[in-house]
C-alpha cells in the first residue's frame, strides 16, 4: 500500500465512522433518535463493506506452503 493508498484508507475509514455519526447526532437532537441510529449504522455497515471490497478482500492472506 502506497502513501497515497494509505491516506485514501484512512480517508474512507474516517468517513465512514465521523460522517455517520453526525447525522446521527443530528437527527437524535431534533427528536428523530431511531432515524438517526438507522442512519449511523447503514452509514458504518456501508463503509465496512466498501472497505473491505475495496481493501481487504484482494489481499491474499494464505500463508507459507
């Protein structure tokens, strides 16, 4: 993984976690608590599945024969 892979990572990683999580605490502090915990973890399951896709899931991870 390159520096510019890395920071994209981290980027994605990021997001998902801290953009979620204020339109959560939105809706939560308008009155609309289950919209906003459905949001947040539609919002982090999404970004795990993109991560994983993305990142993880071309790795290969056999060890040695």
């Amino acid at each position: 993984m390159g520096g510019g892979e890395k920071l994209r990572f981290g980027a994605a990683l990021a997001a998902g976690v801290i953009v979620p999580g204020f339109l959560k605490y939105g809706f939560t502090s308008i009155g609309y608590e289950a919209l906003g915990t459905a949001v947040w973890v539609s919002g982090y399951l999404t970004a795990i599945l993109a991560i994983w896709y993305v990142w993880i899931r071309p790795l290969d991870l056999q060890g040695a024969t």
